[in-house]
C-alpha cells in the first residue's frame, strides 16, 4: 500500500477517528485517566475531535441517538433534584466531578457514534486502536519487567487502572481486538479446504505477512499481561469472551462442515500453545493468588451485602453521584477490618443504584440491553460484515459481567475506551452497512483475468 495514496484518500471523519483512537490508547496509559485533571484535560483534547466529526456529519445509527438522548436526559433530571432535594449530598465537590466524568462520557459516546456511520471510519478507529494499544502495552511491559517478570500478588501489573483487575479488563479488550483482526485477515469467503488454501497462499505477501507477525505479536503479549495481572475473574472473563468472540465468527463462516471442524481445531491447538506458553513464563502471580485466597473472595460479598440497605434507605435518587465513599462508612460491616479502605461497592451496577438510585438504574439496564440486542441482532441477521457487531456483542459480555465483580467502567479512560468501541459496533449494525462486501470478490476477478492473459500471451508466443 501507498502511504501517500492512502492519507489522500482519508476522509476528515477517518483522520477523526484514528487521532480519537490513539487519544483513547493514551489515556489508558497515563493512569487511565484516574484523575479529574486528566478527565479535564481529555474533555478539551476532544472537543476539535467532535467538531471535526461532525462537519461530516452523516444519518447516524437511530436508535442509538434516541436511546442516548434518554439516558442522558434522565440522570441530568435525577442529578438536577439531587442538587436540590438530597439532603444526603455531603460532598458536593465530588459529585461536580462525577458531573466533569459524565460529561467526558458523553463526549466520547457522540464521536463514535459518528465514527460508527462510516464503515471505512469505523474499521480504522478499531484498527488504530489495536496498534496504538499494543505500543502502550509495549512499553508497559518492558516496564513491568525491566528487573524480571514479577511475582508478586499485589498489583503487579496495574497499568495505571487503580488495580489488576481492571488492568485484565483493559487487556481483555485488546484481546478481543487482536481477535477481531484476525478474524478480517484469514477470513475467506470459500466453502472448502481445497479452495481455502490455494486462495490464502495466492493472496500470501509481505504485507499480509506482516500483518500476521504483528496480531501474533499483540496476542502473545496481551496474554502475557493478562496472567501478570494476577486476576482470577479477569483472566477467565476475557478468555471466555475472546471464545465466545472466536465461535460467533466460525459458526457465521459460509464453510463445510468438515473445513469448519478443522479450523476449530487448528484454531485450539494455536490457542492452546499460547495459553501454556504464557502460563508457563509469566503465570506465577495467578499461583500465588490461587495458593494465597483461592477462587473466593468472602470480603466483595460482604460489601455487597451491605450496599443493599444502603440502596434501601435512597431508593428514588440516591445518596448523590460519587458519593458512595463518604456515605458507605455508616453501613459498612463490622467483620471487615478497619485500616481497608472501601470507597467503592466492587460491583458498579449496585454502586450505581446507590448512588443515582433505583429508576435511574432501570433506564440505564434497559438502555444496555436493548444496546445487547441490538449487537446480537447485528451478527444473527448479517451473511456479511458481522465481525464488527460480533466484536461489539462480546465487549458488552466482557464490561458487563465483569462490572459485575469489579468497576472498570467507574475509570473514566477504560469507561470512554468501552463506550466508545460498543458505540461504533452497534452504529455497524445499521442495515445502510448490510450489504455484501465485493471488494474481496473483485480482487480475485481481477486476478483470473491477469492469469488468463498471461496465459493466452504464452500460448501466441
């Protein structure tokens, strides 16, 4: 490829959509955005990136906006009567910086949702996150083990997310990302092995090689990262979605069923390699962990517990957005020692009714599973271009089930990072990028036209 001819061909909405998503990859690396000056700072960095979008403004996914548009609309009449009526609203510091947090939510959720109208835009946003992602973790990485891969079971790969756990979640993503590449690379629209071959040995050259070098690069170093980080829920969430990824995709492939048994074998045994190998070399903080704890963890359970009357006594609007840590020391337990700090309910859905209250959390689930829907719809109903809503459908799995244990969208970088690749997925499943894609169709035209020449050339000579 021409790097010339290819930034020619850019649009503004795909120059948009690469910065936004190495802004993005950034972010995760200088502390996740933790900080409310970072937050500020992105909130600035984003707004030429919105009006840039913007100016090429195309019919956006629909029922994305609607949906949006009343989510948003009923936390800000929640947040308006918490200002007014809480008389729980201790700290009201923290909540303008829960408002400062929200704001740079939307900002994000805008952006891709134009970025999704594009399917040229989208696939270099999720590419461009793919790359500059794996050049953060790189140099993570050589960070983590200048003095040798580490051991410890205390952080030991937190990647500026708070802690390990959502570290994981971080490299779960970029698990399903390497995977969604993968995917487009061998992906091959034949229906047997003995076509499936010579096509992808034909179509073999530097660049494709390259490519290929570079996903298995990404792979091995996600998963080394992932087994650093010492999460137990981590790592088998994001390995369980990273699967249910892979057989969304196998089972969507037009092939044989002999072929498609192959290739979930090949695919196993490669996967499985990758797995022991990275066990093997950088697994012992797991082992650790498991030797130290086990598989349970009584104290989450416990807080879980006691985030329950605290929802009781604030049903209708809470104790005021980003308040939780303030007000769960009058409920907290006694059995829990007294020098751990708990300023979060390690489950957001429960924090997030306690905070914002309990109809507010009803819209926000309906807005999520209609999202889901949305995604499933997306690769149930499409013959072609269903990799992307496949991607989508599984990163909703991954964020939700792990918000479940832990609180990786309560970090503002991760939570922009999530909202942000879910959008544009789900802005994929408009049925204007339904169609079948002829590109690959053509290419392979073209090249039994050039065969037939030659040949006819030989045969006259």
């Amino acid at each position: 490829m021409n790097p010339r001819l290819f930034l020619k061909n850019l649009s503004r909405l795909d120059i948009s959509a690469i910065v936004f998503a190495c802004v993005l990859s950034l972010t995760c690396l200088a502390r996740g955005a933790v900080y409310d000056t970072m937050v500020a700072i992105l909130l600035l960095i984003s707004i030429p990136i919105l009006f840039s979008a913007a100016a090429q403004a195309k019919p956006v996914h629909a029922t994305l906006k609607k949906m949006g548009m009343a989510l948003l609309i009923s936390l800000i009449i929640v947040l308006i009567l918490q200002q007014w009526l809480q008389p729980t609203l201790q700290d009201k510091g923290a909540w303008f910086q829960g408002i400062g947090r929200l704001l740079f939510f939307i900002f994000a959720f805008v952006i891709a949702l134009y970025i999704g109208s594009s399917e040229s835009s989208a696939r270099l946003f999720l590419q461009t996150l793919l790359v500059s992602g794996t050049l953060c973790l790189t140099a993570t990485f050589l960070i983590t083990t200048a003095n040798g891969v580490p051991t410890s079971t205390y952080y030991s790969y937190a990647h500026g997310f708070v802690n390990a756990n959502n570290a994981a979640n971080y490299l779960g993503i970029m698990l399903l990302l390497t995977l969604t590449q993968a995917a487009r690379l061998l992906k091959r629209p034949n229906f047997s092995l003995h076509k499936i071959l010579p096509d992808f040995i034909d179509q073999l050259n530097i660049a494709a090689m390259m490519q290929g070098f570079f996903l298995l690069y990404a792979l091995l170093l996600v998963m080394a990262g992932l087994f650093m980080t010492g999460s137990r829920g981590g790592i088998f969430l994001s390995l369980l979605c990273g699967f249910l990824f892979s057989v969304m995709v196998i089972l969507k492939t037009n092939l044989h069923s002999r072929t498609r048994k192959l290739i979930i074998v090949l695919t196993s045994v490669v996967m499985g390699a990758i797995l022991v190998w990275s066990f093997l070399n950088f697994g012992q903080t797991v082992t650790n962990i498991l030797e130290r704890d086990g598989l349970n963890h009584h104290t989450r359970l416990e807080i879980y517990i006691a985030v329950l009357p605290m929802i009781g006594d604030h049903l209708a609007l809470g104790v005021g957005l980003n308040n939780f840590a303030d007000i769960f020391q009058q409920y907290r337990p006694n059995n829990i020692p007294s020098d751990g700090i708990i300023d979060k309910a390690h489950n957001s859905y429960l924090e997030f009714a306690a905070e914002m209250g309990l109809p507010a959390l009803s819209i926000l689930l309906a807005v999520l599973l209609q999202i889901g829907h949305t995604l499933y719809m997306g690769v149930k109903g499409r013959k072609e271009r269903y990799v992307t809503p496949a991607l989508g459908l599984s990163l909703w799995a991954l964020v939700g089930l792990h918000s479940l244990i832990d609180f990786p969208l309560q970090i503002p970088g991760l939570a922009a990072l999530c909202i942000a690749i879910i959008t544009v997925c789900a802005s994929q499943t408009d049925p204007r990028f339904s169609e079948p894609n002829h590109s690959s169709a053509s290419v392979r035209t073209k090249r039994v036209r050039i065969r037939k020449r030659r040949g006819s050339t030989k045969s006259v000579s």
